[in-house]
C-alpha cells in the first residue's frame, strides 16, 4: 500500500512496525486498541516530538509534514500528516500491510 495512502488501523499498524521494527508483530497484538497514533496525539504527539516533525496547513488543501531533508508527506488532519511522514522516513514508499487492515 502506498504511504501516502495510509490511513486509519493501517496506518497505526505502520507506525508500529516502524516504530517497533524488531518486535512491531508482539507490540501491535498486543496494544491493538491503543495504538491510535494517526488519532490520538497522546500516541502519536510523541513521535511527532522525537522525530522533529514539522507540520503545517496549507489553506483550502490539507495537512503538510516534513522531517527536513528526509521525508514529506500530506493528510487530511496533522496527525495524519505526521504519521504519514514517519512511516515514509522510516519504510518508503510502499508498505506491505495485512490483507484485513486495508
């Protein structure tokens, strides 16, 4: 699935394999329904702040987030955005997501 694309469970479930990469299938069983990270910013805020993710509106288009120099992507809210962004930084351009998040 492309980044840019990502959104909802399968975007969460990126964050967590980049986020997580050694054991990011142990951590996603078991933290499922808490790992919202592209909707709550007590879970994604956090990345946003250790990543230096800078985000932006662009008027009348959408969110913007940029790690300089490494990765830029876009979404419909920030959190979206930043997520996006992290992934993309983290796994390219394409993600191989379970069959049953898409």
């Amino acid at each position: 699935m492309k980044t840019s694309e990502l959104i909802g469970a399968a975007l969460d479930w990126a964050v967590t394999r980049a986020n997580f990469e050694v054991n990011y299938e142990t951590v996603w069983r078991d933290c499922r329904e808490e790992c919202n990270f592209s909707t709550e910013w007590a879970h994604g805020g956090p990345i946003i702040e250790r990543e230096k993710i800078e985000t932006w509106y662009r008027v009348g288009v959408h969110w913007i987030s940029r790690i300089p120099g490494v990765w830029e992507e876009d979404g419909p809210t920030q959190l979206v955005s930043a997520m996006r962004c992290y992934v993309g930084s983290k796994l390219g351009n394409e993600v191989d997501v379970p069959e049953e998040l898409k």
